[in-house]
C-alpha cells in the first residue's frame, strides 16, 4: 500500500520537497521511517501530504530528525560560545596587534639606524682606501720624509748629530722618500693607463 500510495521515491521526494534539493538518506534512517509509515492507514497519510501542520508534526516526531535537532542546537551553542569567547578576546588580540606594530616599527628603525650608520661606515672605508685618498696619504709621507731628511741635514750642519748617526738616519730616510716617491709615481701611471 505504502508503494502505491506514494509512488516511487523521485516521486516521493518531488511531492514533499518541491524543486529544494534533498541529500540522500541513508539506507538504515530510511527504513526507521518507512517502518513508522507503514503503520499509518492511507487517510493518516493523505493528512501528511495535504496538511503541514500535521507534517511538520510527524517529522518533528522522528527520533532521527530529534537527534539532527539536538544537534544543530548544540552546534549553534557551541558556536555562540566561540563568537562570545572571541569576542571578549578582541580588545586582548587588539592589544597583542597594536604591541606587535610597535615591536616591528621599533625593530625596522633599529635595524635602519644600524644599516645607516654600516653605510656611513662603507663609505668611509671607501673614501680611505679610494685611490685618491691612497695617493694624498703617499703624497704626504713622502712630504713628512723630505721634511725629516732636511731637520737631521739641518741638525748636522748645527752640529747637534755625528756624522755616522747622520748618515745611517739620513739613509735610512732618502730610501723611505725614494721608495714612496716610485710607488706614488707608478700608481700614477697606472691609474692614467
């Protein structure tokens, strides 16, 4: 009677459900409401079909649909319970963010300060060993030797030195100024060609 009653189950599902898409039922909670429909006569199921009323009473009544019920109600307090819990964090979350910028701000203008001042550093170290920073360092100890060389002749000539003390610093001092005097003059040349 069930069968011929309510016709196939495409037929079935388009008489209760309309156009609404319906999930499949699995095999077992389909035959819990097929056994409860069997004991209705054919007028207790035409009520179901033409009345919502008693519709909606019957599937509330549903142990599957109770427990689906219970469900989504636990769910939806759980998920209450998480939105409260989240919000009373926010002003909390708020804080750690607004903590976190001023970490990253601090850090990113310690870290530029540092990086201005290894730059400042570089250039420096650039400048002093650039070739014309080398050349004027060469340039004025080869001055500083001439002028030592002509202190100690002037020290001979005063008599403030020996002869033999003069001539081993003066050596010692023309061989500095010459050997300066070459290196300045090849890294001359060799910046010129």
């Amino acid at each position: 009677m069930f069968k011929s009653f309510w016709g196939s189950e495409e037929q079935l599902h388009a008489q209760t459900y309309g156009d609404r898409p319906v999930s499949r039922i699995p095999p077992g909670e389909a035959a819990g409401i097929v056994s409860v429909l069997k004991d209705k006569s054919a007028s207790e199921l035409q009520k179901l079909l033409s009345n919502k009323d008693a519709y909606q009473q019957f599937l509330l009544s549903l142990d599957m649909v109770q427990t689906q019920i219970r469900l989504r109600d636990e769910m939806r307090h759980e998920t209450m319970q998480l939105a409260r819990h989240n919000l009373e964090n926010e002003p909390h979350i708020r804080e750690l963010r607004n903590q976190c910028q001023i970490i990253r701000a601090t850090e990113l203008a310690a870290a530029r300060e540092k990086l201005h001042e290894l730059e400042k550093q570089k250039q420096e170290i650039l400048r002093f060993y650039s070739p014309a920073s080398l050349l004027h360092r060469l340039q004025e100890a080869i001055n500083t030797t001439e002028e030592e060389s002509e202190a100690l002749h002037q020290q001979l000539l005063n008599r403030e030195i020996d002869l033999t003390a003069f001539v081993q610093k003066y050596k010692r001092l023309r061989n500095s100024y010459h050997k300066r005097s070459l290196t300045r003059l090849a890294a001359n040349m060799s910046l010129a060609g």
